[in-house]
C-alpha cells in the first residue's frame, strides 16, 4: 500500500492551515485527565481543540451542504462536558456550526427519549452502554416518537457490530456511526462519514490526521487487514501530560516527518467493500488484550509431538460484543485470569438480563452462555469463567474499567490461595 503512511487530505486544507497559524500565536494550556490507563494530567491546547473543531466541521461539510442546504441540527448533548468526547464534539463543535444542543443534566433513558421526542431531534452523541440499554429496551423504545433521529455517533469505546445490527433492525433509517479518539489526540482521529457507513468500523482519517501501524518488533506495517499499534500525527495531537516528562517521552515522539503519538491502541487499516476508502478498525488496547497460547498434537511416523503456539491474542471487545447479543446477558465484561496449559484465559463478568425464565439455574444459563462463544468462535477465543455481577463498572465515559474487576479477581485467587494452604 503507497504510501506507508495514511494521510487524510482536503480541498479546504488551506484553510486549516491559516486558522493553526492565527491560533498558534497564543497557546493557553487547559488540563484534560486520561482515563484510559493510570490518570495523568494532559496538556490540551487552545490550538488543539480549534484544530480538531474545524477538522471535524470541513469532515462532515460536503455532506451538510448537500443535503441539508448547510443547514444547522439539533443534537442531544447529555455527556459530561468535562470529557473530551462531550468537550469538543458537542460543547465546541456543535456550537461552531450552529447546531441546537439540548443538554440533559445526566442520562436518563425515558428523559433521554422524551428529549428526541420533543425537540425532534436528529443527531445522537452517544457511548456503547447507551446503545446497550437502547437494544435491551426497544419495546420502551417503541413508545416514543424517534422518527426525527438521523444519526447516532458512538465513540469513547468500542461498539461491537452485534450491538450495531441488533439496532439498525429496529430503526433501519438510524446510521450507526463510530469514531476514534483520545484525550491525547484531542478528539477525534478517524470518523464515519455519513455517505461511507460501514458497520463495526471506526470510519475515515480526519482532514489533516496521518497514521501508521506498527507491529511489535517496531517495524511499519504497509498491508491492510494487518493489525499492530497505531502512531498518529495531527495537529490536534496535545503537548504532553503535565507534570510527567518521563510519561511524555514515552507517549509522544519526533522524527523526519513531524511528531507522532503512541496511542497503544492495535488496530489495523481495511478497505471497504463498497466504496474502496481506506477504514480504521480498532481492535482493542494494547494492554488488554489476551495472550492464549495454544497447543497442537501432531502424529509423524508414528511419533508424537506437541507444538505451542505462543501469543494468540484475544480482544476482550471483540467477546464483549458477541456477549451482549445473548438473550441471557445484559452487559458485560471480559478480562484476563491465569491458565495452567494456556498461559492465560478469558473470565467473562456477566449482568444477567430479564429474559431469564424465573427459577433457571445459575449452571444452565453460564452452560447457555458457554456453548453460544463456543458455537461462534475459535477454540482459543473461548471463555473459561462466567462470573455474575450486579453492574459492570464504567468510567463516565462508558468505558469498561477492567482494571478494577481484575484487581478483584486478582484478590479473591489471592485469597483461596491462602485458605488452601491452612
């Protein structure tokens, strides 16, 4: 693929480059917090948030323009304005181009679709555990006027293609749309268009963003389809986290050709089948993922031997998504547990759903469970251990904080441990 490096161009790039120039001339510091690993303090510019603002308005413009005449939309805004997502995407986008947002002071499903209903409004900026409550509530949903609903952009986390389509069934005129950001690229890097939908992937470079995927033995990757880490440039790349050179160095480099971000997230670039425009597809982060390995019997002249396949890697977003299409399952959360043969294994955490028939035991409906992951996926994507929960815990951006259900498990191994030894 040529050239190695992504890059997203526009006719209107000139005009990108004189805002950056008027805007760089003060760079006031803001302070954002970086949810996604240990939190640190992150430098965001004034010229940041501008850069992303109108990367993200020429995005859509074509688009506006032709359709809506340029005309602004009403969109819902109930995410915290104190996250980057709600920050720049509504509270300074949207008001960029003159969009109507009506804010909620915090979601409530029936106050969230009485909104829709009453403002008519056409433009959802959601998380994925508001797609999840939404498909695991559409008889409520039915109650509701949403015939004004256009658009739903999903982001912070990833969205599985099941939650996708369970959701385009009910509301076929909805377009699903997904985005990929991070605090440190100040939003978005890669968005939906809204004439290039493609489910399950996290859209287009943004106007002025370039990318490149990297494997683990730090060479560049130059085919689609192959994932690896992926290194981002853009003008809305922030100055570092605050206070933490040593995070900063870590996180943000310099080379030939300007400086880039190490986002840990693995990804990977695919074409679309129908339109031939290069996707973003994120697999999941880095650290999170599952690392099975897996082993193999072979006979030869009447000889056994047992190869190890080190280092499958298991997407705990990937088993998420096909989670939440069980009729069983309300939400969901995978981690990492140790294995003895396979070094390590999947434990999903499960918050039951009200479809379970009254009386069913806990053994038939994690059998259930089992035997569906089974049904569909590879023998290393299996899950070793069902665990129910009363809520998956979530930052309020809508990301799972695995860190948290696998220090529990973590101590409650800890703890049989030691009782076995007394």
């Amino acid at each position: 693929m040529e050239p190695r490096t992504r890059k997203a161009t526009n006719c209107i790039h000139l005009l990108f480059e004189r805002h950056f120039r008027i805007a760089c001339k003060f760079r006031p510091r803001t302070l954002g917090i970086c949810t996604n690993r240990e939190q640190k303090g992150v430098q965001i510019s004034h010229y940041n948030i501008i850069s992303n603002v109108l990367q993200r308005a020429t995005f859509e413009a074509p688009w506006r323009e032709k359709n809506n005449n340029g005309a602004s939309e009403v969109v819902i805004g109930f995410l915290p304005f104190s996250h980057i997502y709600g920050l720049v995407l509504i509270c300074h986008t949207s008001t960029y181009r003159g969009d109507q947002v009506i804010v909620l002071p915090k979601f409530d499903l029936t106050h969230f679709l009485k909104s829709i209903e009453r403002f008519k409004i056409e433009e959802l900026f959601v998380v994925p555990p508001v797609v999840v409550q939404m498909t695991n509530n559409l008889e409520l949903l039915k109650t509701f006027d949403l015939s004004s609903v256009k658009f739903l952009y999903t982001g912070a986390a990833p969205l599985g293609k099941e939650s996708v389509a369970k959701l385009r069934t009910a509301y076929n005129n909805w377009n699903v749309c997904q985005a990929y950001g991070l605090t440190e690229s100040a939003t978005v890097v890669s968005s939906t268009s809204r004439v290039d939908l493609w489910p399950g992937s996290s859209g287009s470079l943004l106007p002025g963003a370039e990318i490149r995927i990297m494997s683990t033995d730090g060479t560049e990757i130059d085919s689609y389809d192959t994932p690896g880490e992926i290194l981002v440039k853009a003008p809305s790349v922030v100055i570092g986290y605050l206070g933490n050179a040593k995070a900063t160095e870590e996180a943000f480099f310099e080379d030939s050709n300007g400086r880039w971000l190490k986002t840990g997230d693995e990804g990977e670039v695919r074409v679309c089948p129908e339109t031939g425009n290069e996707h973003i597809w994120i697999v999941d982060r880095i650290k999170e993922l599952i690392k099975v390995n897996v082993r193999t019997h072979m006979k030869f002249d009447g000889r056994h031997s047992t190869n190890i396949t080190k280092g499958n890697q298991v997407a705990p977003a990937e088993l998420e998504a096909h989670l939440l299409s069980h009729p069983y399952v309300a939400d969901a959360a995978v981690i990492s547990i140790p294995h003895e043969s396979s070094g390590e294994a999947p434990k999903a955490y499960i918050v039951k759903s009200k479809n379970i028939v009254s009386g069913e035991k806990d053994d038939e409906i994690i059998q259930s469970i089992l035997d569906d992951v089974k049904a569909h996926k590879t023998k290393y994507k299996w899950i070793r251990e069902v665990e129910f929960i009363d809520i998956i815990p979530k930052s309020p951006s809508g990301k799972i904080l695995r860190r948290m259900l696998r220090d529990a498990d973590r101590s409650r191994r800890k703890l049989e441990r030691v009782q076995a030894r007394l």
